[in-house]
C-alpha cells in the first residue's frame, strides 16, 4: 500500500473540472506523438481537402480587399465566411464534414422571407453562435494545419495569416479560379452578413465535393499532399508515404478500406516480414513499420486500460473501499478461477500463446474494446484475454525490437509510457513468478501509474481525472473508464484521396492508377 499515497479527497469549498476518459495511464499520448509525425497536416477534425483551399483564398482575398489588421476584423470575416459556407451545404442538403450545418438547418427552417441575415450568428461573442468555438472551424480545427502543411505563413508586418510564397498563393489563386463569378458573390455575402436562398444554390460549386477532376486546383491539392509543392520537409515526405500506402491498400482490396482495415491490414503485413525475417528497404515498407509500431502501442495501452477496467469494476462492489492487499489476492484469485493451471513465469506464459495465429491480436482487441465499455462488466476471463494480447504483442515487439525502439525511445519514458517502456519492464521481469508479476503490474503500471498521470493533469492542467482515490488504507472507485483506440488521422485521408479524385467507390481511379504508376 506504500505506493499509493495520493490522497484525493477534496474539502466542500473546492472546486474542480471533473475531465474523464483522457489517457488514464499516460499511454494513449505515444500513440498521438507518433500519429501526429506519420500524418502530418491532417487532423482528426480537418474533414475536407477544400477547406485548405478556400482559408488560402480568404487570407489572400482579405489582404487585398480589406487590409485591416485588426485581429477581430479578421476573425469576424472567418466566421463570417464560415457561416455563409455552411448555409451553402445545408442548402444543397447533401454535403458532409461541412462545420455548422446544424445552425444553418435552424437558420434556413427560420427564415421567413428570401433572405437570410446571418450578421448576429456570426459575430465573435454571439449567444446565437453558428459555432461555440471563438474562431470558428478555422481556430478550432483547420488553423494549425495550415501552417504545418505550408498553406499560411507568418509575416512580420502584422499577427494575421497570408498565404505562402509558392503553393499558398497558387491554391489561393486556383480556387478563386475555379470559384469565378461565384467569388464576387462570396465576398460580398461575407461582407454584408446577407444572402439569398437563390444565391446559396448557385454557390454549391464551391463545395467540398465540387473540386474538379481536371482542374488546377485539384492538381495542387495533390501536389501538396504528396510532397510535390516544392517543400522538401520530412514532415511532407512521411505524408505522401502514408497516403501511399492508403492507395496501395486501396489497390489491393479494389474499394475503399475503413479506419480499423487499414489498421490491421498495415499491422498484419509487416507481421508476416518479421516472421519470414524479410527485411525490404524501400521507403513505403519502412512507413508501414512505423505504423505497425503505432497499432503495436495501441493495443499495449488497451490490454493495461482493461487491467483498470476490471480493477475499477471490482471497486464497485466495495463503495467504502477495500485494502489494496485484499483487492490484488482477489483479482489474482478470480484469474486463477478462469486459468487454473496459469504459467510459473511471464516466459513461460508468452511461450504458451505465442507464435500466434493470423489475426488473433485483432479478435482479442474487439472483445476487450466491447467488454471494457463503461457501461460494462470487464470480467476476469477478459483480464485473461488481455494478458493473451500483452503477450502476443510482446513477442511482436521483440521480434521488431529496433523499429519499435526508433518510434519510442526517444519519448520522455517517465511522463509517457509506451510499449518500447513495456517490452522493456517485462523482459526485466520475464523469470519472475507471474502471479508476482501481475500483481506488480497491475499496482505499479496500472493503479500507481492511474494516480501519477491524474495528478499531473490536476496540478498542470487544472483537470480532476482520478477514477480511484486512495483514502486511509483504502482504495475507493471514483469513476469509470475503459480501453479505447486512439485516432490517427485515417478517416480524413481517405476522405481527402477522395475529394481529389484519386479514390471512388470502385477503387483507385484513372488518376490515382497514375499516381501509384508514375509517382
């Protein structure tokens, strides 16, 4: 019990963000640092390509036309041109990942007459926002990407945005292009605050999905993602490799592959290099390793998020709280009912289940991501489970010891674990008698490691996430939380190759055949 000294309890005149379900044991966080350097300039809430596009014509229009420096004016014509934009995909009612179509649905169903006003849902501060976020879409989602991708740039003349020299000004340009008479009235829609419902329907082609299949835009769109905008940054190289690999999987399965398909499809592949001891040094296998690597840590910090789970579950039954020696000889007791004849040793038990079949890491995954549902029971046959996974992935990651140690090392293994800190703690501890070890891991790397990261997001970040408190001896459940999938851009890639005409409903297209061929 020494360990777990932090005590929580909080006095009736404190108050506190209640923050749950954001990487409980500090693991999720080497899963986004790496996603975040394998997709660079895509984010989870960039949802369509031609939002690039039209922020690059927004800044280059509003430095022309209105040239006001004034940090409001700017926001105020964003929110404005947001607004406006999201009316034109409400009206065309078929278009998605569009920001603010909820507000533009009430605001079209309200509209009485021929024109809508949308002046006072657009003003920075409104209580009838179009957006809660102050800087709308832009701020909360497109702002940063932007400038990591090489669209924006800064300027020592003033604090706002303008396109960069080379692809900035070239997409700013193509899409007023491809906008042409529609860009006056998009102006001045923006400027007045007012538009017609007429209007809205001609404006459609400014659409996320009306980027034209032989168009200029288009082709600058591409030419950015892959690398091909002059930019010779790493960042921009590891995205065309990602996307690459989209593509090749896209050819393979001749249709497009889902989130979790990709996943594994990419995790399953360099599997089977490292059991065939293959070694390809081409560019794209080195990226699919990398991302095998990232999917190897995500199901680290799953298989150690249902370890929390079933502890928090056990918690439930003792509202008073229970001593932590007591809680430890139960969970211990409850897997040996499930397992009766479990392994002396953490050896003994990875030689058990490993070498694993095809695709067991993705069936154990699903069940432990179904049984650790909060509003579930995570029983000890899912403990069991877990462990089954831990070491399947072990010996995965010792096989692709020098890729997962490239991806992780480097990571701050005090405040981050990963499952390069993982692999190594259990070889530490690989002779060691298991029920020892298990009861180490789930006390130190699961309940004492809980508590650590939970402090640290209340003292830096000002965000109560303990879901035990230790009180008097006594280890009480606060809240429930269970093992999820971090995200790693995927689902807005796909859409991007889409909206760019690489990849459809039947596969690859003539362009993106062409891409894959010609580079």
């Amino acid at each position: 019990m020494e360990y777990l000294t932090a005590n929580v309890a909080n006095p009736e005149w404190t108050e506190y963000r209640k923050k749950n379900g954001l990487d409980p044991l500090g693991m999720q966080t080497s899963s986004v640092s790496l996603y975040q350097a394998l997709m660079p300039g895509i984010s989870n809430v960039t949802l369509r390509v031609r939002y690039y596009g039209l922020y690059a014509w927004l800044a280059d229009t509003y430095a022309k036309r209105v040239g006001d420096t004034n940090p409001l004016q700017w926001q105020r014509f964003v929110r404005r041109a947001e607004a406006l934009y999201a009316l034109i995909a409400r009206q065309s009612g078929q278009e998605g990942g569009v920001a603010g179509v909820t507000w533009a649905a009430r605001t079209l169903d309200a509209a009485s007459g021929t024109h809508i006003d949308f002046a006072s849902d657009a003003e920075p501060g409104s209580p009838t926002h179009y957006l809660k976020q102050a800087w709308g879409a832009y701020g909360a989602a497109y702002a940063t990407q932007l400038y990591a991708i090489g669209i924006f740039a800064d300027t020592t003349a003033h604090g706002l945005p303008v396109p960069s020299a080379g692809i900035g000004d070239a997409i700013a340009h193509a899409f007023g292009i491809a906008a042409g008479a529609l860009a006056e009235r998009i102006f001045d829609a923006v400027q007045t605050a007012q538009v017609s419902r007429r209007s809205l329907e001609d404006m459609a082609g400014v659409l996320p999905s009306a980027i034209a299949a032989g168009g200029t835009e288009r082709q600058l769109y591409e030419s950015l993602l892959f690398a091909k905008a002059g930019l010779e940054r790493e960042s921009d190289r590891s995205r065309d490799r990602s996307l690459r690999l989209i593509l090749n999987l896209v050819e393979h399965l001749g249709r497009i592959p889902t989130v979790q398909e990709t996943r594994w499809e990419l995790y399953t592949a360099v599997n089977a290099e490292l059991d065939s001891q293959r070694q390809d040094q081409n560019e794209l296998q080195a990226q699919r390793r990398r991302w095998w690597a990232y999917q190897a840590n995500d199901l680290t910090h799953i298989c150690y998020e249902t370890l929390l789970k079933h502890v928090l579950d056990r918690l439930e039954l003792y509202p008073d709280g229970v001593p932590l020696n007591q809680l430890l000889a139960e969970l211990l007791d409850e897997l040996r009912a499930v397992e009766p004849k479990l392994a002396s040793s953490w050896a003994e038990f990875v030689a058990a289940h490993t070498p694993a079949a095809a695709g067991v890491e993705e069936r154990f995954a699903k069940d432990l991501i179904r049984a650790g549902s909060t509003t579930g029971a995570c029983t000890a046959e899912d403990v069991l489970t877990a462990i089954k996974l831990l070491a399947v992935v072990y010996d995965r990651a010792q096989s692709g010891r020098e890729v997962v140690r490239a991806q992780f090392d480097d990571i701050d293994a005090t405040a981050f674990h990963s499952v390069w800190t993982e692999l190594r703690f259990l070889e530490t501890h690989r002779d060691s008698p298991l029920d020892g070890l298990l009861a180490n891991l789930i006390e130190q790397r699961v309940m004492r490691r809980h508590l650590w990261v939970a402090m640290r997001k209340l003292r830096y970040q000002g965000d109560y996430t303990f879901l035990i408190e230790v009180d008097n001896g006594l280890v009480r459940l606060r809240a429930k939380d269970g093992p999820v999938y971090t995200n790693p851009r995927l689902a807005p890639a796909i859409r991007f190759l889409q909206d760019i005409h690489l990849v459809d409903g039947q596969g690859l297209t003539s362009r993106g055949k062409q891409l894959m061929v010609n580079g």
